[in-house]
C-alpha cells in the first residue's frame, strides 16, 4: 500500500501514469493532500468513483493521531507519534515538539497572543550517530521515517489546522506553526531522500508554498549528505559542531572519525551564505569540556570568513549522560568573546525541559 502523505507532484504524475489516470490528476491529488489536508481518499470528490476506488486498493492517507500530549510549564508541547514505515519494524513511534513563542518571553501564558511557533520534527526512530551528549543517540538506530511520517508529525496535531497554507504568519486567536526545524531523533542526512521529500512538500506551490526561510535542517556533518542536501535545497541549515578541537570533538561524537569538522568547514566555505539561505552552528555547552575562552578562540578561528551564526545551548543534563550543564556566567563569557570577535552568537532558550523535550531529550517511548 502507498502512503500519498508525502508524495510529491512528480512521485504522483507517475502514479497516476501507471494507473492511466490523467495527468492532471496527480495535481487534483496534491490539492487535496496538501490544500485541504484531507484525511481519506473518499474525501477527494473531484476525482470519479472508479478512480476513488482503484486508489483505495493501492494507496491511503497515512494520517495517525498522537498517543499522548506532553504541556510543558512554559507552553512547549511534546507529542508522541506512532510511525507506520515498514522499516521501523515493530510498533515505534517519535517525538515532536511545538514551541510557541510570543513577546520573546520563555513563558507562555495559554492565552498570550503568538509571535512565532516551531514544529521541531524527526526524522528516524533512535539514530546512528551515537553522540554521547544526547539521549536519542544513546538509544541505538530503529529505522527511517518515511516523508509521510515526517509529514505526519505536523499534519496530526492541532496547531496545524490553525496554520495558514501559504503564510509566515500566525492566524489571529490561532497557534498555528511558522516554522519548521529537522532537530529532534535522527540524523537528516542519514534519511536525506525522506527529508527532501518533505521539504519539497512544505515549499512547493503544489505543497504547502512555504518559504525555504521558515525551514532548519540540522547535521552532524555527514559530508555526502550535506553537499546533495546543500545543492537540493534552499531551505536554512544548522550543524551540530559543539567542539572546535579535533580529538575532543571526536571524543563526544564519533562521526568526527569518518567526517572530520575542517572538511565539513571545507565544503560549507564552496556556497554562498550571503542570501537569505541561513548557516548556523549549534554548540552545546559542557562544563570544563568545551565553555572556556581558549575553545571560544578556536571556534572564532575555525569559522573566520564564514557568513554565520553560533547558537549556544545550555546542556540538560540526563542520567545517559556524564557531563554537566555550564555555569551561567561562563556561559556569558563565552557568547560575548564571540560577539567581540565578529561570531554572532546568541543563547538558545531552554524550553520544555520539565517534560524532557529540550534539546537532546528526545527518546520516543511509546510506554
């Protein structure tokens, strides 16, 4: 059976084609899926009966709800979501995060009028970079998600209804999602087909026609990934780098082995970040592992010339994890080194750290 969540225009035309349905059928298809975010084919009511039923014997709308809802004190929510890709096996499911954000304020009020609001989406059950900092890493690889899944994660739950197809904006009185981040379990690269699929799907007019500019998809630093994803895609693009210190970085993620951070410095520097395609890197702060200035001026060296932005993250501290959580002060410190020194570089907000969904929490435990 073929999920049609997650097929893009092309994927479509050749179905229809095999099916010696009309061409134009397959855009009749995408509208429905992704105009009026249908939930089954019977909805479709263009489409003949006969063409109705042919496609309910081969395909379906692989919409499934969440199995629980997570609220955090600060308004983040944190959603469990079954998975249905074949891959993954035995019944798994994933975490997405919604993060609303309003008068740049960290706490929410149910009420408060909404600015902004992330979806941060997965895109694997468990991971294979094994990152030592990071609970879904510790968890071992489960499987893929299909660009159906990953879709999934945003059409399933209720903020999406309240989104505007087209628009950056919030409707009024609604919490809708403006923006998409590929930051929760797995590696993107690892799943690139997947997650350019959805991409393609959330900015294309036959999708949803969103900007590129309200998408992040972050990476380890997986080289042939990132140079299909860089060459694929507009959308904006965060790398996990953490540690500018080779044989250190290489000690808290072993992907430093196989893709070392000067080469995936190397190819960033081939592309133009002058646009409005965004670059950033996300740097996770350890106490006495990585927050002093001396790793803060060779970070200042390893970026020099590159158009970019460092986002520090406040570790949150889990029992997987033997590292601890950097001191306020040394963590200011290290943001206004950077500052000084021509690195833009701002504090990433701790969000919904009370119901593990922060950065690096994410486990996906459908118990």
């Amino acid at each position: 059976m073929i999920n049609l969540l997650g097929q893009t225009l092309p994927q479509l035309q050749a179905l229809c084609a095999d099916l010696g349905f009309p061409r134009f059928t397959a855009k009749q298809l995408c509208d429905w899926l992704y105009k009026k975010r249908v939930d089954s084919i019977d909805a479709m009511t263009n489409l003949s009966l006969a063409q109705r039923a042919r496609l309910n014997e081969i395909a379906y709308i692989g919409r499934e709800t969440p199995v629980r809802c997570q609220v955090s004190k600060d308004g983040t929510k944190k959603y469990l979501i079954p998975v249905q890709s074949a891959e993954c096996g035995v019944q798994s499911y994933v975490e997405t995060v919604y993060i609303p954000e309003a008068n740049n304020s960290e706490l929410r009020s149910p009420n408060s009028e909404l600015t902004r609001a992330t979806l941060c989406v997965s895109c694997q059950v468990g991971c294979k970079m094994g990152c030592r900092f990071c609970v879904t890493g510790q968890q071992g690889f489960h499987g893929n998600l299909s660009a159906g899944d990953i879709l999934n994660q945003l059409f399933s739950i209720p903020e999406f209804k309240n989104s505007a197809p087209s628009q950056g904006e919030v409707p009024e009185g609604g919490r809708g999602i403006t923006n998409v981040v590929f930051m929760g379990m797995g590696e993107p690269m690892d799943n690139l087909d997947a997650v350019l699929a959805a991409t393609q799907v959330l900015t294309s007019d036959w999708g949803l026609g969103w900007s590129p500019k309200r998408i992040t998809v972050s990476t380890v630093g997986i080289i042939p990934g990132l140079k299909r994803f860089l060459d694929e895609s507009q959308c904006h693009l965060a790398v996990s780098l953490h540690n500018p210190v080779a044989q250190e970085r290489l000690q808290m993620m072993p992907v430093q082995k196989a893709f070392p951070l000067n080469e995936v410095l190397k190819l960033l520097r081939q592309y133009d970040w002058s646009g409005q395609r965004r670059l950033s890197f996300e740097y996770t702060m350890f106490r006495g592992l990585n927050d002093d200035l001396a790793h803060a001026a060779k970070l200042v060296d390893a970026l020099k010339g590159l158009d970019c932005r460092v986002n520090l993250i406040r570790f949150h501290e889990s029992p997987e994890a033997p590292f601890k959580t950097s001191m306020p002060t040394t963590i200011k410190a290290f943001q206004d080194y950077l500052n000084r020194n021509g690195v833009i570089c701002t504090l990433r907000a701790s969000r919904g750290q009370d119901i593990d969904a922060a950065c690096g929490l994410l486990a996906g435990n459908g118990e």
